[in-house]
C-alpha cells in the first residue's frame, strides 16, 4: 500500500510541478529522463546479472521494498540481502529489462518496465524463463547516488495450479 500511495504522491507531484514550467524548464528536465532513463536501468541490470551478492547489493537503499511474483514482500537491506542470497545461491541468472518510460520528480525516479529473466538451477542445469512487467523507484540519496528504492514486478506466465 505505501508503494501504491508513494507513486500515486510522485505522479501528481510530477503533474503540479511541471504546469508552470518554461521551455527551458521542460527541456532539462526531458534531458534529465533520458539521461537517468539510458544509465539506472542498465546500470541496475549489470549489477543483477553479475551474480554476485556485494555487487548487487550495493545499488539498494537501506529501507528497499521488493515485491516479487508469488513471494511475500522483502522489505530492507538486511532481510533483501539474505533473499537474493538465497537466489544466488541456487541460480546463475541473466535478466534482460527494457524500460518503457521514467517519470522524474526532485529525488525520486519511477521507471516502468518490461523484463526477460532466465534462471539456470545451480544443482540440476534445469532453466526457467520467465516475463513479465514492473516498476522500480530509485532515489537519489545524500551522497548523490541513485539507488534502488522498490523493484516491484509480476509475471506474465499464467500461474500453474499445485500437483501439475
């Protein structure tokens, strides 16, 4: 819910503040999206498909929600970390994720995307492949580095009941 009511304050916040923009204003501000648009997103993917804990983990806030597909919610560094350690430990995985537009406000960046991942299990060699759509919100934090704040996603792959 607070993911909801954060993105819903970023969308109108975003609407208000750009009605007396100038040309000048609405121009930094499109190359500002493009900008963050062409390096969060791969900088992020570089991070995941690295398939290493520390590399990954340092593009996170500390207060980071992730919502994955089926999963109850990881809210933290500290409880995401054992997670994605969790999945790194039993997968060796390759994510693809092309960012269908950005919305950006002051500190805060909402990307929506869609996503090709592809997980090798670790014991058995057996791959799983999955797509899907999503929405991270970086923030920009004090010492100037954006970060991912929520990655929220879901699965395009209709759901397989138990037993089949």
């Amino acid at each position: 819910m607070k993911t909801f009511i954060l993105c819903a304050s970023m969308l109108a916040l975003a609407a208000c503040s750009n009605s007396g923009d100038t040309d000048s204003d609405k121009a930094a501000t499109t190359e500002q999206t493009e900008n963050l648009q062409e390096t969060l997103l791969p900088d992020y993917l570089a991070r995941i498909n690295a398939n290493d804990l520390d590399t990954v983990m340092a593009g996170f806030t500390d207060d980071v929600v992730f919502q994955a597909p089926n999963a109850p919610e990881v809210i933290g560094k500290a409880a995401l970390r054992e997670w994605i350690g969790g999945y790194l430990a039993a997968f060796d995985t390759q994510w693809v994720k092309t960012s269908q537009d950005m919305i950006v406000s002051g500190d805060y960046a909402i990307e929506r995307y869609s996503y090709q991942s592809t997980d090798t299990m670790k014991a058995t060699g057996s791959v799983h492949t999955d797509i899907g759509k999503g929405i991270i919100i970086y923030h920009k934090e004090a010492d100037g580095v954006w970060r991912v704040a929520h990655d929220v996603w879901s699965s395009d792959l209709p759901l397989t009941p138990p037993g089949e």
